[in-house]
C-alpha cells in the first residue's frame, strides 16, 4: 500500500500529495498524516510555501462518507484547515478532476487555488442531507459573494473551474504540468514578500452584503426543499456567514451539521448514494466483463416513448436511427423532438447551435435495413405482444451480428420475446420512463439468457447517457410497476369505504411524494388506465364511470378533480362525491371515517410487501436496488430513502402486524406478508434473496 500522504520538495516549495484511492477521501487514514506534514512544514525553516495537491484521478472528493456517524476521530478536517490557515507561508490547493465537499473546503484552507480548466468545484453535502461542516458555508461566501455562495451550496450542484475562475473561487487555470505551475504560483507569491491572506479573513463581500437580496433568494431557494431539512440549514448558514462573527459562525454549521448528520433525512440520502454505486455492481457481471461499443443507437417507434428515447441517447452523444412506419409518423415524432428542443432553447438551457447539432444527429427512416450500421436497437412500438415479436423478426433480419435487441416493454414478459428471436444471448428490455428525456431511471431487464457482457453494456451506456440504471428479473411489471399495482389497489376501495380523493393525495403529498395517486391519474389521463384494464378484462368502478363520462383528467379539464379552464389546480369535484356514494350504495358497502394511518397501511404498507416478494423471488438484487427505482421513477421522497429503507424506520414488526390485519379482513393477496418481510420483523434486518 502506497503511503496517504506524501512530501516532495520543489526547491523551497514542498509539494504534499494526497493518496487515498478512488476519489481521496478525506480519511483518517489521510488526516491523520496531513496533519503531521503541516506540522513539519510549518516548522521547517527552508520551506518557503507549500503545494497540496493530489494523487490519482482526483483532488480530494470530500469528507469519508463511510466515517459518518460514528465518533470523528481527530485531527478532523477543521483542524487541518486551521493548520493550513495559520502556516504562516503560502499554501496552495492544486485541483484536478474535482474538488467537493470537504475537499473544497480544505482548498478554501489554503491561502491560494490553482486549477485545471477541466476541473469542477463544489459543495454537493446537501445532497447527502448535510450542510458543509468543514467551514464552507463561512468561507465560500467570503470569495464569491453570497448569492453565488447560496446557490452552490443550497443546490450542491459543482460549478465548472472556468465558472470558479470568473467568480474568484480560483485563481489561475493552467494547461500542462498542474503540480509544477502550482509550485510556481506558489514561489511568486513567496517572491512577492507579501502575507499570505486566509480566506476568513477576507471580509470585503461579506461586509457588503445585501441582505435583503440574500433573503429574497433564499426564500425562493426554501420553497423548492419539499421537506427536505437540509436545503433550509444550508442558506440560514450562509447568512449566519453574513452576521455572525467568523468564528461563531462556524461553531453554528458545525452544530447545525452535527444534528443533520444524525437524523433520518442525512442517513436516507446517504443510503441512496450508496445504493446507487451499488446498483451498477451485478451479480454474473464481473469487473472483467468488457461492455460492447456503442456507436450508434436505432430506435423504433417515433411516438412519445421512442421519441423520448432517441433524445435522452442524442442529449448522451450518441448518434441515433429513428425509425417509423411511414413518413407522416416520422415527420410527427421529429417535430416534436424539435418543439422540445425548442422550449429548452427558449428556457436558455441549449443554445440555438446545439439544437442544429441534437437534431442533425437523428438520421431518419421508415426502412428496416437502415439499421444495419446501429450497435443498440431498441423497439418502442404498441405494447402487444405480437407487435413486438414481429418488429424483432424485422430487426433480426437486418441486424449486424452482436448488434444489442432490446424492448422498451412495461409489462410483457421479456422471455418469451427474446426466444422469439434467433439470439436471445443479445436480447434485454430496457425500460424507460416517460417522459424518457428527462427521467433519470432506466430498468435494465435481464433475460434468462442475456449474456453478462450485454448486461455491461447497458449499464455503461445507461450511465453515459446520465440515467440511473437498475438491473432488474422478469415479471409482470418488473419491480417498479409491479409495485406500483400493489400501491394502487386499494386506492378505489378507500374511497368507496369513506376516503375522499384529496385525503388519499394529501397523504401522499404530506409524506413527501409530489403528488398523490389521484393527481397522477388526472395528469397521466385516466383514459390510459381505461384501455389496460379493458385490454385485460379488468374493471374499476369510480375510474371507468369517469371516463364514460369523457371526464379524463387535466387534458379534458376534469377527472377525479376539476380544473377550472385550463388551470393545473385541482379542486374537489362534487359530482365525483355523488359518485362515490352513489356506487357505495350500490355495492352495500357502509362508509365511515377513514384516517391517515388506514390509508398508509392500505397503500405504502402493500407496496413494501410487494417489494419484499420481489426481493424473495430475486427480480431485484437488493432491497437497496428497489429503492433505486422508486426514488428515480416514482418520485419516492429522497429524504425517506426509498420504499425499503423505509420500511426499516416504520418498523418491520408493525408492518407486519397491520398486514396480518389487513390481510384477516379483506383476504387480498396484496396484504399476505412477505416471509421475508416475517423475517426481518424476527432478526430487524431485511434478508436478501440467496
Ligand atoms: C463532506 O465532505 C462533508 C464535509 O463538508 C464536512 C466533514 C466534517 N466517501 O461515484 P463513484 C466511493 S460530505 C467515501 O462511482 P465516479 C464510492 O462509493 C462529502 N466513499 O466514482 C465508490 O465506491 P465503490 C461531499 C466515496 O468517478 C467509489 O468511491 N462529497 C466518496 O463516478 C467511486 O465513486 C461528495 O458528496 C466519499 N466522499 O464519481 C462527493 N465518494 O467503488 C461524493 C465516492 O466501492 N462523490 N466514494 O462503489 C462523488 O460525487 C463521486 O464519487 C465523484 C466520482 C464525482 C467524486
């Protein structure tokens, strides 16, 4: 093992590097000899300024996510900054790659920061439920002003080094050897004979503050958090940095990051971080296993799925076939990808020159063999099974050897299609989420065949293309719909029990979702609903009397709401209470007062049974997978988790019971636990499949 931290010398100016694969975390392992380094160098006489730089393919990417919540051993990261403060020669940070987190925070230690142009510079801990507790909201204020302060910190989103450049968060970019001009930088500043400034000691931005344009931002920031506890801390600290004296405003983020990291939002989200890295690790997909090229992508079907998909590949670099049945579909599906494009152009987001360069990367067609060069082909075409097997027959016809099949099928069942084809070892679903441009979760669906390298390529080519992909096992609505049936079924029920629509949804929104069930319904259109059930056979009483009714939903300006002309707000509709009472009656059932809980039970609770079942019959690797899917495609509130993390704060042995409830009463599949679920009510831990 190669040392953490490491000095060299570039005549007076020492070069201290940091070692601490894969992104240099700021370890004990590293603090510990940090600290001794600057001890040393501070003492050293023939030490004129020093250089902190780092090994590997990044600066130090921010605090050890690993070590939190558990007793900080020291030197923390604070002392370090103070060392590095009160070195009494110049220091300076030399970032490549990216410095986050406490990384950041470490070079804003330093007296000077000097950057590759490439770098990325950020303080992302809110994303981790966290504010920055290394001194970040004090010190970043102080070099690029607070409103600059409050949006990097408040959105954890990095800026780029040219951004950080233009706003005094750095201050040289350089080309070539970074180590060797940093040292350089740092022998000027040496030959200046000037004192080195700390940054907390630069008051001047702070001073000048307009405080009401800082509130007025930050106001508008809060209003965004939905829930979220950590956004909020965040902008009170940056204005504590406006304030409060330096030091206390530092004692006050170090308290205030304390308590964060301790409660349950911090310890979800940083579940969710983990559990994302976690989901590209696949069982039978080696780090060995070589993922195919991908060049180019064709799609089939121009319709609002297809569609979506060719932009999300086209927006990922990847050039795509976008293949249609006839001219008049192809020129409907192309226009609105260029409407599309249009909005965001209008919105400031894409340039009018990358639009021209997004649209001049779909290549058009309605003829089969113009799929012959894609690597990817992928069927968005009417979900029925025949449809399916009889594009892939096409597909198959033209397709070069070792080209990738896949299907964007919701439902149907990914085997059967595949031994349809001639190559089932190339054949995968990959099911996006509508709108597919813009939704980050992709459902990688794994065949019975589908060789490992296949399973490879869609995960470097999903994450390429910035989704969030989940390898997920054949089943009836893989893990996502599937469990969004078991949330669902009862939904009419409690209404027909004496639920109101908006108590249902108010639930929901309260515990964090963006919207409730019914929301959705109006919004997605319960036409769409209509047609599934009536393909199935399947009926539901409140849903389909409604859409008898041409009451669809916001499209037709009244659903399970009204909207008054063409507005978004819904407001209850009192001939949908008629309704409901009316077709109670008719089906003898007595209403009564339904409470918050009993819709939780009747809807959550049947939803983590049904993720337990998944995890049982091994459709999903990991109880932390499933939560991967429902943070990324449902909308799932991050600061709970997922459905399964969850569960494990609800109480496996209280869901258990209010399912064996549940299940007694209505004798509904949905209620019946889980043995895994009985299981982890017994030992307090959720098994895994073996
Ligand atoms: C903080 O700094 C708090 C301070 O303000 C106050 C402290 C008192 N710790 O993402 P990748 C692992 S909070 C531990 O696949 P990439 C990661 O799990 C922190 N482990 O690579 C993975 O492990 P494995 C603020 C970490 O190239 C491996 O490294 N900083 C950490 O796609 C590779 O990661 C952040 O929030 C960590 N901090 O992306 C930045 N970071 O291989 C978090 C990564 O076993 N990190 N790992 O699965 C990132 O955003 C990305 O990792 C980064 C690289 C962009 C750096």
């Amino acid at each position: 093992m190669t040392e953490a931290v490491t000095i060299a010398r570039d005549g007076e100016i020492a070069i201290v590097t940091i070692d601490n694969p894969p992104v240099n975390a700021m370890s004990f392992h590293v603090r510990e000899p940090l600290m001794a380094a600057l001890t040393a160098l501070r003492d050293d006489a023939s030490v004129a300024g020093i250089v902190l730089a780092c090994a590997g393919r990044t600066f130090v990417a921010g605090a050890d996510i690993t070590e939190f919540g558990k007793p900080m051993q020291k030197p923390e990261l604070r002392d370090l900054i103070a060392a590095l403060e009160t070195l009494g020669k110049p220091a300076v940070a030399a970032i490549h790659g990216t410095a986050l987190g406490g990384g950041l925070e470490l070079a804003l230690g330093c007296h000077f920061r000097v950057a590759e142009a490439s770098a990325k510079l950020g303080l992302p801990e809110v994303k981790l439920g966290i504010l920055p507790g290394g001194g970040g909201t004090v010190r970043l204020p102080r070099l690029v002003g607070p409103l600059k302060a409050l949006d990097m910190i408040v959105s954890g989103t990095p800026i780029s080094a040219k951004d950080a450049l233009a706003n005094g968060l750095v201050d040289a970019l350089v080309d070539g050897d970074l180590v060797a001009k940093a040292a350089a930088f740092a022998r000027e500043q040496v030959k200046s004979g000037k004192q080195p400034v700390a940054v907390r000691d630069r008051n001047e931005l702070v001073e000048s503050a307009d405080l009401a344009a800082v509130d007025a931002r930050a106001t508008e920031l809060a209003r965004k958090a939905r829930g979220l506890e950590a956004p909020i801390a965040c902008a009170e600290a940056v204005r504590n940095a406006l304030t409060l004296p330096f030091d206390e405003a530092l004692t006050r983020e170090r308290e205030v990051f304390a308590k964060l990291v301790a409660g349950d939002q911090s310890k979800a989200q940083r579940h969710l971080f983990f559990a994302e890295r976690e989901a590209a690790k696949v069982p039978g997909v080696g780090k060995d296993v070589k993922p195919r090229e991908i060049a180019r992508v064709g799609i089939i079907g121009a319709g609002t799925m297809g569609g979506g998909i060719a932009m999300a590949f086209v927006n990922g670099g990847i050039p795509v076939t976008l293949l249609e049945m006839n001219r008049e579909a192809l020129d409907r599906g192309l226009a609105t990808i260029e409407k599309n494009y249009a909005i965001s152009v209008s919105r400031g987001s894409l340039t009018e020159e990358a639009k021209a360069g997004r649209m001049a990367a779909f290549t058009p067609s309605t003829d089969y063999a113009d799929l012959a060069d894609c690597d990817l082909i992928i069927e968005a075409v009417f979900e029925e099974m025949s449809v399916k097997k009889d594009v892939f027959g096409k597909i198959e016809a033209v397709a070069k050897p070792g080209a990738i099949l896949a299907t964007n099928t919701s439902y149907l069942d990914v085997n059967e299609i595949a031994a349809s084809t001639g190559r089932p070892q190339d054949f995968l679903g990959l099911h996006f989420f509508s709108p597919a441009n813009v939704m980050k979760l992709l459902e990688i669906v794994r065949g019975a065949k589908t060789a490992p390298d296949v399973l490879a390529t869609a995960l470097a080519v999903g994450k390429k293309i910035g989704k969030v992909p989940v390898v997920v096992g054949v089943c009836h609505g893989f893990v996502g719909n599937r469990m969004l049936g078991a949330r669902g079924a009862e939904t009419e029920p409690l209404l027909l029990e004496g639920a109101t629509p908006q108590q249902v949804d108010n639930v929901f929104t309260d515990f964090g979702w963006p919207m409730g069930p019914f929301q959705m319904w109006d919004l997605a259109g319960l036409d769409i609903g209509w047609r599934n059930r009536k393909a199935q056979g399947k009926t539901a009483v409140i849903a389909d009397t409604l859409c008898e009714r041409g009451h669809f939903g916001q499209k037709t300006g009244r659903g399970v709401y009204l909207y008054e002309s063409g507005s978004r707000t819904p407001t209850p509709d009192p001939e949908v209470a008629a309704l409901i009472e009316e077709k109670a009656k008719q089906l003898g059932i007595d209403r009564r007062e339904i409470s918050s809980q009993e819709i939780i039970e009747r809807t959550f609770y049947p939803l983590i049974n049904e993720g337990a079942k998944i995890l049982e019959e091994g459709i999903a690797a990991r109880a932390s997978d499933i939560d991967i899917v429902w943070v990324n495609g449902y909308g799932f509130p991050i600061g709970k988790g997922g459905p399964m993390f969850w569960a494990s704060l609800e109480g496996y042995g209280k869901i258990v019971e209010r399912l064996d409830y549940w299940y007694a009463r209505t004798g509904k599949d949905i209620f019946k636990p889980a043995e895994l679920l009985r299981k982890a009510a017994e030992t307090g831990k959720l098994a895994e499949a073996a």
